[in-house]
C-alpha cells in the first residue's frame, strides 16, 4: 500500500480522532451538567438527536443547538448557552481511535515524514491537537482557518506537500471523507486511501480502502 510513499498525510476528525465517541461523550456530560435546563428530555434522546443532526461534523455548526433546542421545546437562550460549552469543552473530551497513536509512531519510526490537513477553526483544532498531544508526531499542520483554503481544494494538499520537501507521487492522503478528503487528494496527484466510515456512500474512487490506520503498517 505504501510502496514508494515518502509522506503520509492524515485527515484529524473521523480518521484519527473518534469523531462519534467524542461527541457522545461530549454531549453526555453536557446533558450531566445542564440537567436543570434540559430535564424535560431524556439523557439517550438528547445525545441521539444532537449525534443526528451533527451529520458527522459536516451538519451547519451554528445550528446544532438552536435546532435541538427548537427541536425539544426548551428556552432558547439555552441554545447560546450549549453553544458556547461546546466550544469550550468539547477538545478535551476528544479520544483517538486505539490504533491511532501506534500507526503514527510506527510511520516515524520507518523515516516516514508525516503531515496533517484538516478543515475547521485554528481554535477548536489547535486545542484538539493539544489535548490528543499529537501536533509533535507531525512535521507539519495545516488547518483550513489559517490557510484560507480548505479541502478538497488541491491547494492545501500542494501545500502540505511543499512544505514536507514532497512530489505528489510520493505522498498519499488519508481520509474518511469520500469528497473532501479522498477527492480533494486525488485532484492534488496524491495516492489517496479512505478509511472506511459507515456514514459515508463508499468511495469509488480511492487508491486503497481500510477500516483502521493500523492497516497502514
């Protein structure tokens, strides 16, 4: 699979974080901590509904709690209120998948450079990466915020390249998105490797398919 690779380039959410864990966790000790506002719904129902209408990360941030809110019939100062924990909260409740930390380690260990691109806020991002202690295993970070640019623009991939000193042809992307990650990979002429996400269609168009990072080893 990584026959010739020089540089792997990872996605963050849903590919090396546990994107859904971190929600439901996220979300179950929000519902914990607001239970005077929120006792109306029922512990199960509210993280089920916020995990539904979060689409994977890709459902309108600015939403997710007006909607619930509206949704359960609660106050709607309360969604300002949700909005704002989350925010706040929300990276240190971030776990990784188990094999995460071990195929990075791994990667390095065998002269491999290792890159990250990711879409989202330099806040909300860079606190992830701090809570997970990941941003040492990379050479280098790339977040969509601070470059403005965000995949699958082939131009965040060119530049995570040149910044790793990297052709395309001997880098490849791996995401769990079909179109943001392994799309937006392909079009920048890296391999591009989909880590399988049962919320997604599958995507036709991937050099490779996996269902964990470990496989990369």
């Amino acid at each position: 699979m990584l026959t010739g690779i020089r540089a792997v380039l990872f996605d963050l959410d849903g590919t090396l974080l546990d994107r859904h864990r971190s929600l439901e966790l996220f979300i179950r000790d929000q519902w914990n901590r607001f239970v005077a506002g929120v006792h109306s719904v029922g512990q199960d129902e509210y993280v089920q509904t916020l995990i539904a209408r979060d689409h994977a990360g890709y459902g309108p941030r600015g939403e997710l709690f007006s909607d619930a809110v509206a949704h359960f019939g609660l106050p709607t100062p309360l969604a300002d209120t949700l909005r704002r924990d989350f925010r706040a909260g929300f990276a240190r409740a971030c776990v990784l998948f188990p094999d995460a930390l071990p195929t990075l380690r791994g990667l390095r260990a065998a002269g491999v450079s290792l890159g990250l691109i990711t879409n989202g806020s330099v806040g909300m991002q860079t606190r992830k990466l701090e809570c997970l202690e990941l941003a040492s295993l990379f050479d280098t970070v790339l977040i969509s915020e601070a470059e403005g640019v965000h995949k699958p623009d082939p131009e965040i991939f060119r530049r995570a390249l040149e910044r790793l000193g990297v052709d395309a042809d001997h880098a490849c992307y791996v995401g769990n998105h079909p179109e943001v990650d392994v799309a937006g990979a392909k079009a920048a002429g890296l391999r591009a490797i989909w880590r399988r996400d049962p919320f997604f269609e599958p995507s036709a168009s991937a050099d490779a398919v996996i269902d964990g990072v470990g496989e990369l080893l």
